[in-house]
C-alpha cells in the first residue's frame, strides 16, 4: 500500500532533471556515475575543438557531493522553479551557479560513444533504456 502512495506521489512531482546511471569506459575517475541530467544533447563550447560534432551529456555527478541527497534535492528545487519560469538550458545553469554555486565544480560532459548500459530513474525504480529514448524524453518534458 505504501509503494503505491509513493508511486502517485512521485508521478505528481515529476518534473525534476532526468537521473541516470550509466558504465562509462573513458573514466578519468568514476567508472559508473549517477548523474543529473541537465543537457543530453550538449554542443560543447565555442573555444573547444569537438565544438558541434558531438552531442554529449552534460550533468552533475552526484557521487561526488558530500551529501548527494542535499545535492539532488537542491538541484531539483531550482531547476523546478527555473521551469516555471519558462526558462531554457543555459538559463537554469546561471540559476543554478547563482543560488548553489558548489555545484559548479562537479558539473561533466560525457561523451556520448563511451557510454554503456544506461539506467534511468523513472518514479522509484531503475529503468534500463538507451540514450535515445532518454532524448526524446527530454525533450517531451522540456
């Protein structure tokens, strides 16, 4: 009966960043991050040289934070109220740098080709999926 409740509540509340867990093979560090997905399709930036060849994941690896759940949960708030300003990607990361500004160092892009066995994190459970479902998924709630 309490699964039950949590499911509901969780549905009601889902509109946090996408979390993930993925086995990454070009880890400099962690091989199998749990990460807060804030770009699946990041360009990278203008002075790198893969600027626009790549579609890379760009998010916070929450294995990193001393407290992951304080992370998690402030994350969520300020991207909640940064969506309900109607903001776009590069707006909730000036927000998020603003307000909790830690989380600046912890932030990674992922290459896309080194990426294995992705699991997202639908309600409670772990969902096995591929990246581009996760793609379409972003971009039906964003």
């Amino acid at each position: 009966m309490k699964l039950k409740k949590l499911i509901k509540e969780k549905e009601k509340l889902n509109e946090d960043l996408a979390l993930v867990k993925f086995k990454y093979t070009n880890y400099k560090h962690d091989p199998k991050p749990k990460v807060k997905v804030l770009d699946f399709e990041y360009p990278g930036q203008k002075h790198q040289k893969t600027y626009g060849q790549r579609k890379d994941l760009l998010g916070f690896n929450l294995h990193y934070f001393k407290n992951p759940k304080y992370a998690e949960k402030a994350i969520d708030e300020i991207d909640g109220f940064a969506r309900m300003l109607s903001a776009n990607k590069k707006e909730k990361y000036k927000r998020l740098k603003y307000f909790y500004p830690e989380v600046v160092k912890f932030i990674r892009r992922y290459n896309r080709d080194h990426i294995d066995n992705i699991k997202h994190k639908k309600r409670i459970f772990w969902k096995k999926t591929n990246y581009d479902d996760l793609v379409k998924f972003d971009k039906e709630t964003f």
